[in-house]
C-alpha cells in the first residue's frame, strides 16, 4: 500500500498501529502489505475495532500482521493479556477476510478469487490478466490431474 495510505491508517488509529510507528517498525518490516484497493476496507474495519475499544470496553485490537496472502486479507491482531478479543472484534476480522475475497485488491471494484501464474489474487475484470482463471476452476482442474496421477499409479 502506498505510504500516503498507510499514514493514513496510523493516523486515524494510532493504538491499532501502534507497532507500526515504533522506530524500530522498519527493521522489522511492518508494514500494510497489501495494494491500495484495499484501503477502505482495512479502514472500515479498524473503526470497527476502535469502535468496540472505546465504546464497549473491548480490548485494544494492536496489528501486528495486515497483508494480502493466498488473495485474501490477513489482518492479525494481539491483545492485552488477560483480556480475550470479544466475538464483535473476531466478526469485524472476519468479515473483512470475506469482503477482501469480493474486492479488487488492486482498484477496490467488485472482484473474485483468481489464479494467475500460480499466484492466487482478488482482481476486478480491469485486473485480471487474460491469463488468470478463476480459483474454483483453478481446484476442479487441479483435483482433476491428481486424480488421473493416482488413476496411471494404480
């Protein structure tokens, strides 16, 4: 994600991203590894998040690991000790993992799960290379040669 975006998130959360702005956040590479299109969910749930903290008493979501992996947002928190993350923090993490599977990670228009070259990506039609195929057809045709290998094996 381009820094703009990023400072903006730590920004508007600085207690979600609090290990994100520590000076030593660039050795060890904390970053939001993700492209741009996914900024308004990552900052819809981290209202969500701060929401649940400041009104509920929930405990402080901090990241420790937002990036994009198998095509699907990773958005991985800690919490206090002692102090369990509640079911509303678990939904939030949830359903932005579903929505990112829906949303281009490149614009943010309405995507799917691709897999392009051996690398799986949420892209929107704008996105996706002519030769990318669709996850699910990506899995029938890999399920489809393991069978035909255990089938010549036999």
């Amino acid at each position: 994600m381009r820094k703009e975006l990023t400072d903006l998130l730590y920004g508007r959360y600085p207690l979600i991203f609090a290990p994100y702005t520590q000076p030593d956040a660039e050795e060890k590479r904390m970053k939001v590894w993700c492209k741009d299109g996914w900024f308004d969910l990552i900052d819809t749930l981290c209202a969500q998040l701060q929401h649940w903290t400041d009104q509920h008493n929930a405990p402080q979501y901090v990241a420790f690991d937002v990036k994009e992996k198998f095509g699907s947002l990773r958005f991985v928190g800690q919490h206090q000790p002692g102090h369990p993350k509640t079911a509303e923090q678990i939904g939030a993490v949830k359903m932005a993992y579903a929505l990112s599977l829906r949303l281009c990670e490149e614009c943010g228009a309405p995507g799917q799960l691709v897999v392009d070259g051996g690398c799986w990506m949420t892209r929107c039609a704008q996105h996706t290379s002519a030769d990318a195929m669709p996850a699910a057809e990506f899995e029938r045709r890999l399920e489809a040669r393991r069978q035909a290998h255990f089938t010549a094996a036999e």
